[in-house]
C-alpha cells in the first residue's frame, strides 16, 4: 500500500467493526462497520468535491472532537488527495460551537447518527443536511501520491508515504479515550492495516472507559 486512500479497501473482513463511539454523557453507542465506514467517506468525499471544490493539496481543517465523524473525515481527505491540518486552511470542519474562519466553512452538530441542527447554523453548511444526500460511490479523477501531503498538525509534515512507514498495524480492538488529531489518525491508519478497531469513549470516568473495555472486549491504550 503506497497511499491512505487505499486503507478501506485493504481491510480483510470489512463487515466488522472498525469504529464504535460511545458518548457516556447521552448513553449514545454508534458502530460503523468498514463498509458503513466507506459508505460515509465516498458520501463525505464527493461532498467536499463537489461543493467544496476540494482538489489535491486542499488544506482541511478538522475541528472536532475524537468522533466517529473525525475519523470519517480523516479517510475522505486523503481519498481526495487534501491534506488535514491545523492551519492555513481552505475547510474548517467545526461541531456545534460553531468555531471556524476559513473560506468554506462547515459544522457537525454531533447529534447521534450524524443528524442536522434543528435550525441551520448560520453562516456554515449543515453536514447532517448536506452530506447524506450525495453518491455511496467516489472515484477521485486525481488521487493522492505516495508523496502527497496527509497531515500538517503540530508543526509535523508527514505525506502519505511517512503515515504509512510510521504506521505500527494492530488486530486488537482498541478502548481510548478522547486525544489529539495526530493520535486518532495514526490509531486509524494501524486499525486498518491490521484489521482491528476503535472503541471511542468521550465524557466518561477511567471507571466507565473501562467498563465499556470489558464490554466490548477491548484493550485499554
């Protein structure tokens, strides 16, 4: 594998997990399976292609939370060759605190199973309203290279080629809790390669992150 965009694809048994968010504050649980998971991304993908004008080299922003939604949004920027970085951006992603400056600006409200905000945010694209109604399938006419930028955060520059020889693949079925976009992308990139999963686990207690690992029959990271 020379490039991010063929992580999906490259999953042994893509019916089972690969990222489970649970949020203990709401009692929500959300599974996605690989195929749910690339369902999202090539939705997600002909999105940021066809209203965002996302191209090779386009610089997105993601400002959310560890969320089923960020992982999401990690794969569909490399499967249109964008890079995800924390400035000098063309696309903020932002949940609901409604916090972005750049050109093309849009919100996550958060709100299980991806839902819209009950009123349109103003002056942002509601992803829960805009994302659903594009194609299940993505063929990106200029895909990324093993050279093309994947991540700019925290003053790292690492291309798609660096991901993937930093990459440790793991089979386990990982329980953590909310970190940095650095960490999520590369728990993501060794889940793939390995054929294991994430278990997300926000607003929760060491106690309740561990039962939930036990639940889930998963390994405490």
């Amino acid at each position: 594998m020379r490039t991010l965009d063929q992580l999906l694809r490259g999953v042994a048994d893509p019916t089972q997990p690969l990222i489970t968010y649970y949020d203990m504050s709401t009692g929500e649980r959300v599974e996605l399976s690989t195929v749910t998971t690339a369902n999202w991304v090539a939705k997600t993908s002909n999105f940021l292609v066809d209203e965002l004008d996302a191209e090779p080299g386009t610089r997105i922003r993601i400002g959310l939370p560890s969320h089923w939604l960020t992982m999401v949004w990690i794969l569909s920027a490399w499967n249109v060759a964008a890079a995800v970085v924390d400035h000098d951006a063309q696309i903020g992603v932002s949940g609901p605190e409604l916090q972005a400056d750049e050109p093309h600006r849009v919100a996550a409200s958060l709100r299980p199973l991806g839902g819209r905000f009950a009123s349109p945010p103003p002056g942002f694209l509601d992803l829960g309203a805009e994302v659903p109604g594009h194609g299940d399938h993505f063929v990106a006419l200029d895909p990324p290279e093993a050279s093309s930028l994947a991540l700019d955060l925290e003053g790292e520059r690492l291309s798609h080629a660096d991901v993937l020889t930093a990459a440790r693949p793991s089979d386990a079925r990982r329980v953590v809790a909310p970190g940095a976009l650095p960490r999520d992308a590369q728990l993501l990139v060794d889940a793939c390669l390995g054929g294991g999963s994430l278990v997300l686990v926000a607003s929760a207690t060491s106690e309740q992150i561990s039962r939930v690992a036990a639940q889930e029959g998963g390994l405490l990271s």
